[in-house]
C-alpha cells in the first residue's frame, strides 16, 4: 500500500465527513431542500475518493475499470451539487 495516497484520502474522507454533516445539520435547522443536496453531494464524493484504491488495491479490479467508477459517483456527486444550486425549491 502506499501510505502518502491513503493519507491523503482518510484527510478527503474526513473533510468530506464534515461537509456532509454540516450540510445535514443545516438541511434540519433550516428545513432547507437544498442543504440536503449538498450533504448528499458531498458523501458521494468522498465515497467516490476511495472507492478507487479500494477496488484497485483490495479487490484487484483492473485500475482502468476502478478509476471509471471512481470518476463517474464523483460525478455524479458534482451533478447532485450542481442541482442543489439551480434548482427551485
């Protein structure tokens, strides 16, 4: 294992952690659609941050078809972000 790349992501899955719970706490404070959105955005992305090496290094998958993946939930977060912002709630 590389453990300058596993630093680095425990610090992204932390920092995404904390985003995340802030979000959600100020989607209950405030009863507020799109906090909720960003919360979820933000657990995606931080999952997505890790998902590679575990697929890669865990699992053995191909680093082609684990990087895919990776790219396309932290996509999918940046769209789940990108919704929170443009959308009428």
């Amino acid at each position: 294992m590389h453990v300058g790349l596993i630093i680095a992501k425990v610090v992204v899955i932390i920092l995404g952690g904390l985003i995340a719970a802030q979000g959600y706490r100020g989607y209950r404070r405030n009863n507020r659609a799109e906090l909720l959105y960003v919360a979820c955005g933000f657990t995606l992305i931080s999952i997505g941050s890790i998902l590679e090496g575990v697929l890669y290094d865990i699992m053995n998958w191909p680093l082609f078809t684990a990087g895919m993946i990776q790219s396309i939930i932290v996509a999918f977060g940046l769209l789940v972000i990108l919704y929170s912002l443009f959308a009428q709630f």
